[in-house]
C-alpha cells in the first residue's frame, strides 16, 4: 500500500492539476504535503500550481482537513488577499495568524515554489497557532520548497532567487533528502540517505551517528572513518567527551571550522581529536518525541568555516534524521524480533543419517518486517527411512508464523507415528481447516526408502519435486498436485518415485522460481539448467566424506539463490529450498527371510540372527537380539495373521523387523503380579533403544533398533 493509500490526503484531479501529477505522480504531492505538517506541526495543508499566463493559482493537492472548505480556494486569483497569493507575489515565506479556511487552524504559513522561470505554484500549511516557524523550521520549509519546485517546475529552480548556486544545491539536497527519508526503512537507508544528498552539496566527507543505549552513545552508522577510529568512539558516555555533553545538554548544535579551535574549547578531547582524520565538524542533536536520541556529527577533511545558511540547513537537518533514525531503529528491533522467531520456527541443524544428507535455505520476502510462513524439516524414520517435507502457509505475520510453528509440529508427531504421506495429509488437512477459512497451505511431504530404493510422496498444491541423477539429468514427474491444505477434500493421492542411488532430492516453495519478472515454467526451467550445470561443474553427487558432501550441499543451495533469486530485497514472496542427497542401503546390509506361520517361527527366528549377526562380526548383539525376535515372534503367533517374515537392517544402528498380515496395534499394557503374560513389549522396550510399528497396506511391521558396539563402530 502507498503512503497516498495510507494517509488523509488527496490530489485534485479536477482542478486543473493533472500537469503536475503527470509530472510527479500524485504519491510526490502527498509528501510534499506531509513533510511540510511535520516541519511545522500543522493541521492541514495545501498546494497550489500557478497558472501564469491566466494569472491564477489552482489548488492540485489538500490534506483531508484542508479539503473541508478549501473549495472557495480551488481557483485563486493572483492578487487576492491570502497566503498563499501574497507568497507568490513576495516571492518569500508569508504568515498569517487567521483561520483563513475556518477549519479550527490558527494560523497559515505559505511559501512559494521556486521554478527556472520563476514560482511555479505554492505551498501552504495550516498551523494550530498563531506564531511564526522557527528559523530551523523556515529553512526546512524553504529547503522543501526548493526541492518541489525544481520537481514541479521540471527544472533545477537555480534561478529562483538570490544566492549562489551551491545555497541552492544544498536547499535541493535537503529536499532530496526528505524524500529519500520518507523512504527509508532501516538504519543503514538513513545514514545512505545523508551521505548521498547532504555530504556532496557541503563539500562534507564524513558522518557519524550515534544512539544513546543504556548511557552510552553506540555508533549505528558512518560513512568516510577507519574501523579504527570508530571503534575509540563507540560506546563512550556522554560525559566522557565535553562537545558531546553540551550538545546534549544543551540541544544545541556545535560547529567547530578546525582542530585548534576543538582543542581550545575542549582541551580534554585532545587524544580523540588527534586520532580523528578530520579537520571540521558540526556536532548536531538528534531529537525525536521531544527527547535527545543520539548525535550526528558531520565532518570535514579540511579546517572551514560555516555560514549562517550552513548552520541552518545542518541544524534542520538533524531534527529531521532524529525522527527517521528513530523510526529505522524501531523497524531495526522489529526485524531482528521477526528473523530470531523466524529462525526459531525452523529447524537449526538438519540431521545428518545414513540414507540421507541435506542443506536448506530460507529467504524472507524484500526487506518487511513480517515473518513468513514456509518452513522444510528432514525427519528420520525407523529402517533408515527419511521423510522429507517442505511447505508454505500463504500469507505474511504472526498468525501465519504460528500456523506454520503448528503444521510443523504436526507433522514431525505424525511422521514419528509413521503415517503414509496421504494419510498425514488427510490429519494435516483437518487441522488447517480448524483454523478457520482464511488459513491455507501448500505442502510437499515425501518418504525416502533407502532399501526399496523408492520414494512416496504427496502433494497439497505445492511444486513437485525435482530429481538430479548422477549424470547431471534433472528429471520432474509430471503429477498434478491436489488442492491447497485447508482447501482440500481427501484422499490425497500419493505418487511414486524410483530414486537411483547418490542421486539430489530438491524440495522448494513457488516463491524460488516465481518473480516479478518471470513466471513459474520460466523460473523452474533455470533453475533444472543451475542444477544440471552445477553437478556437471563440481561433481557434486561422487563423495563419500561426510562434511565434504554437507559443503557441497551448502555451497550449491548458495548457487541456487544466487542464480534465481539475484536481488533478494525485491522478493515478493518467501523462498525455501531443500537438498537432499539420499544414498540407497547396500544390499550386504540387508538380510531377510520368512517364518512359518506357527510355533517353530521363534526358534528359527533366533536361528538366522546367530548365522546372520555372526557373519556380520555382531556376535556381542546375539544374546539380545535372540530375545527380541523371540518376543516379536511370539505375539506374531499367538495374537495375529502369516505371512510371517523377519528381516534385519545393519547401519549406524541394527534394526530388526518382523511383518505379518495383521493390522492390530501392538501396545504395552500392564501386567499384575499374577498374569502368565502381557511383558513381551516390556521386555522390547527395555532391551531396545527405539522401537514402533508402521503399518502397510497388507499389514504391519514391528520394529526394533539397538546401538551397535563401540568397538564396531571405531573399526
């Protein structure tokens, strides 16, 4: 939204001044208009365009209160009695201590727009009293003045007047300044905004801005001095340098034109005053909301006087930054608030696991201080599995943060209960719906099964994924995705993808690959050619050290926003990338075998882990895993269906699992002193370190993993 959009003013395009808006844009007209009501604390104001070969003044932009009866001044001939024709005919600032527009105003204070062929119209401002501005308040006015003129006019304004042409240069870089101040958003656009149109027209060099913090002055900003030197003054008390505390104290501006004259007035700043590569300085305050915030100190590399001009204009000039630097540093706290939520919503570190490796990348939207709601996780699951998932809740905020927070929440709890993607689609779907109706999210949930060599996944309107094979190929299944979460209706669909092994698995959010300047198909078309031609020049798919791949996957999500996403600060939309590199169990890792469906399963069950964990060199692990397959089996037996199958996983840890063609849930119930059974699954979660079941479209598997021994390990 515009500052027109936002605030209580208006352009007249009905009364002749459609020139102007053609040659500024009614947004130029409202900050004129605003800036000149913060100058001098007015109620209201007005700008007039002259129309000189008709003789007349036609009103082109009010504020709201202006407009209430600004009607009878729509068309003001230029030697009526009021303001703003008695300013164009002085050629000079007029104040007039009469409500002239009857709108509660207490007086009006009018100056005209100088132009290359004279006043090209005028500026006016309701006061709330009588009195006339201060002549900080005049220069700033006359300063504006000068700046709107030389817009309006289409010229430099330069012959508007008396003066040289370096006065007017420095009145045009105030003006300049007020525009870009209105815009800036940060610290560092405020203190870019001085170097760039108040430094040049005073021959100035440097600055220095400091903010009083906790009774220090800390240095938010600077342009033309060493690190060195702004490390000596940053975090100094106020009392600690004798120009700074009067300055303070006093709210008064200092202008020293040498180093003899600073060491004469302040012989304790000596050791400060011999480090500084300055020669002149001008100390000014900078007030906001009535209060001293910190101190602007423009510099010169040679000794100088001032004149009266120069002291006003800097003088202005610091009320002015006072109240931009303020508003910087409230959006500073802000955006540093929003990014540490941001970062705490969002995984930290991402796992490193055996069948997967992974870098991730988030991008919040231009500069604003909202955070956003795409979020990634990579989740491990039992056998090795690794489920991956990426989403994007549309909108901006705290509320579309916490939505995310919760998705996020909900689906590391589902995925630990091993759902399958479409099922946990249907839970995730109920919950967005809750929220109410104006909660949607897009979201892409997938499980890689490194020993099937396959990955399932789901799509709730979000992009699908694309897949880099070792030879650089980068291929998308062309699946169309089911409606948005929070829109949807299940079941959701779940599709399959056979992944060869070292092969990238990338998950992204819309906001990667669409821009102001291309559309989806264009964006995602790049980004397969930064895929493909970075795996071709880095080889990144052939490694096997651990920290060497992680880099790799660092460096090339790096390559990625860089390629796609050049200037960062003109996003739109929230970008998130996940890489994935899944590596496929060995089939030497892997053993499995079926069991009769009756009582001699659990005997030969221990059978084949003594041949299978021997053979392995995991002989320690026998004793227990011989228990574990015993009890597994067992309850297989007596309390479901065959087919009955054991298969065992040897990785960082060594999984044992049995299948059967029951889809009953195995619990852990409480068993009295009395019963002849019920502490099988005791006996399993004691021996084990994790243990669950999944379940499969023709039944389940219980599962079982152990740590594997130190010495295995470390050989």
């Amino acid at each position: 939204m515009s500052d027109a959009e936002r605030l209580p003013f208006g352009t007249l395009t009905n009364s002749g001044g459609n020139g102007w808006e053609e040659a500024w844009g009614a947004e130029a007209l409202t900050l004129v208009l605003r800036q000149a009501m913060t100058c001098l604390g007015g109620v209201g104001a007005l700008a007039h365009r002259y129309d000189r070969a008709a003789g007349r003044l036609r009103l082109v932009a009010a504020s709201e209160l202006a407009r209430t009866n600004a009607g009878e001044w729509a068309d003001l001939p230029d030697e009526q009695d009021v303001a703003p024709a008695h300013a164009l005919r002085r050629g000079g600032l007029v104040c007039v201590a009469r409500d002239s527009l009857r709108v509660g105003a207490g007086g009006m204070v009018a100056v005209p727009l100088p132009g290359a062929d004279g006043p090209v119209g005028v500026l006016s401002v309701l006061t709330p009293t009588a009195g006339e501005p201060s002549e900080v308040q005049r220069s700033l006015l006359r300063a504006l003045a000068v700046w709107a003129g030389a817009r309006l006019g289409g010229g430099s304004g330069r012959s508007s007047g008396p003066g040289p042409a370096d006065k007017v240069a420095r009145s045009e870089g105030m003006g300049e300044l007020t525009a870009a101040l209105a815009e800036a958003v940060t610290s560092s656009d405020v203190v870019n905004a001085v170097a760039e149109f108040v430094l040049p027209p005073f021959g100035a060099d440097g600055v220095v801005f400091q903010l009083l913090e906790g009774g220090r002055l800390r240095v938010v900003g600077a342009v033309g001095y060493a690190q060195e030197f702004l490390s000596l003054v940053d975090g100094i008390p106020p009392a600690a340098d004798a120009a700074v505390e009067e300055v303070m104290r006093t709210r008064a501006p200092r202008f020293i034109g040498s180093k003899a004259e600073l060491s004469g007035r302040y012989p304790e700043l000596v050791p400060v005053n011999e480090a500084s590569p300055k020669e002149a300085w001008a100390f000014l305050p900078m007030l906001a909301s009535g209060r001293v915030i910190g101190l602007c100190v423009v510099s010169f590399s040679e000794s100088r006087p001032f004149t009266d001009d120069e002291r006003a204009l800097l003088t202005a000039l610091s009320g002015l930054v006072g109240q931009s630097l303020e508003r910087a540093r409230l959006y500073d706290v802000e955006h540093a608030r929003a990014q540490e939520l941001q970062r705490g919503l969002l995984p930290r570190v991402l796992p490193r696991l055996p069948a997967a490796r992974a870098a991730a990348r988030y991008l919040p939207a231009g500069r604003g201080e909202e955070v956003g709601g795409d979020w990634y996780d990579l989740l491990p699951l039992s056998a090795d599995r690794v489920a991956m998932v990426i989403g994007d809740v549309m909108g901006h905020g705290i509320a579309e943060a916490a939505t995310m927070g919760r998705l996020r929440t909900a689906v590391r709890t589902l995925a630990d209960l091993e759902m399958p993607p479409d099922e946990l689609f249907s839970r995730l779907n109920d919950l967005v719906s809750d929220l109410g109706e104006d909660f949607y999210a897009t979201c892409l949930y997938a499980v890689f099964d490194p020993v099937a060599r396959t990955c399932a996944y789901s799509l709730a309107g979000h992009p699908p994924p694309l897949v880099v094979h070792p030879d650089g190929s980068v291929r998308g299944p062309d699946v169309v995705p089911d409606p948005p979460l929070g829109a949807a209706k299940p079941p959701f669909e779940t599709h399959q993808q056979h992944l060869p092994d070292d092969c990238l698995f990338v998950l992204y959010t819309d906001g990667l690959i669409e821009s102001a300047t291309r559309d989806a198909e264009q964006g995602l078309a790049q980004l397969r050619q930064v895929l493909k031609q970075a795996v071709v020049d880095t080889a990144c798919l052939q490694t096997n050290d651990e920290d060497d791949d992680v880099r790799r996957l660092e460096e090339l999500c790096d390559r990625v926003v860089s390629a796609l996403l050049p200037d960062q600060e003109q996003t739109t939309d929230d970008a998130g990338l996940l890489i994935v590199r899944t590596r496929c169990a060995d089939a030497r890792d892997i053993s499995s075998c079926t069991l009769p469906d009756d009582p001699r399963a659990a005997g030969q069950a221990r059978e084949y882990v003594r041949e299978q964990l021997t053979a392995w060199g995991l002989a320690d692990l026998v004793p227990t895993t011989e228990l574990l397959v015993s009890e597994l089996v067992g309850n297989i037996v007596r309390h479901a269906v065959g087919p009955i199958r054991l298969r065992l996983l040897r990785s960082r840890t060594l999984t044992c699992e049995v299948y059967d063609g029951s889809v009953t849930t195995p619990r852990i119930r409480h068993a009295s002193y009395t019963d002849e059974g019920g502490r099988g699954l005791q006996l399993v979660a004691a021996l084990s370190r994790h243990w669950g079941a999944r379940y499969l479209q023709d039944g389940k598997c219980i599962w079982a993993e152990q740590d594997l021994p130190p010495a295995y390990i470390s050989g």
